[in-house]
C-alpha cells in the first residue's frame, strides 16, 4: 500500500492533526515491536521515547477518529490499536516499515 491508500483505509482527516505533532517517521525507530492480537495490533515502544510517541498518538486520536488509540505506560510504551481488519493491516505496514 502506499502512503495515499493507507491514509484512505484509515480514514484520516489531516485538517484535524496539529501540524506541529510527532509524525509517522520520528516515531518508528523508536518501535521495538509490532504484533497482531486478535482484533487488535500491538506497537511497542521505546519508553525513552514516550515524549515524541505520547505526541504522536494525541494528534493521531484527533486525526483518525475511528481508530482506538490505547496507549499504556505502566509497564513500557504499548499502543494496542482497535480498528477494522483493512485498518489493522495498513497499521501494521506503517509500523513495520523502516
């Protein structure tokens, strides 16, 4: 998928997302690993990066609305994504490209 058909599975409004967020491209090398489970995807974080990925995922919770966005600290950085499976397989992508 490319970078428009990954923006249009995940039904993101751009016009929502603050300019000045963390984007997709400061936030991966700080992934340390993703993995499906279940109905949901698991993005695990770098937890000296919590700044820039706490960042990212407030801006992206405004842009993709129907995505859930569920970021736990208390034991690491995990973000457990819940979206529809064409969802999950265009985050999964974005999360695993280098």
């Amino acid at each position: 998928m490319d970078r428009q058909e990954i923006l249009e599975t995940l039904v993101c409004d751009l016009g929502q997302r603050p300019a000045d967020a963390p984007t997709t491209a400061e936030i991966l090398p700080a992934v340390r690993s993703v993995q499906r489970d279940g109905a949901h995807l698991v993005v695990m974080f770098d937890p000296a990066q919590a700044e820039t990925v706490t960042g990212f995922v407030e801006a992206e919770r405004q842009c993709c609305s129907r995505i859930g966005w569920d970021l736990d600290t208390s034991d690491g950085m995990r973000l457990r994504l819940s979206a529809t499976a064409s969802q999950l397989d265009a985050l999964e992508q974005m999360f695993s490209t280098p």
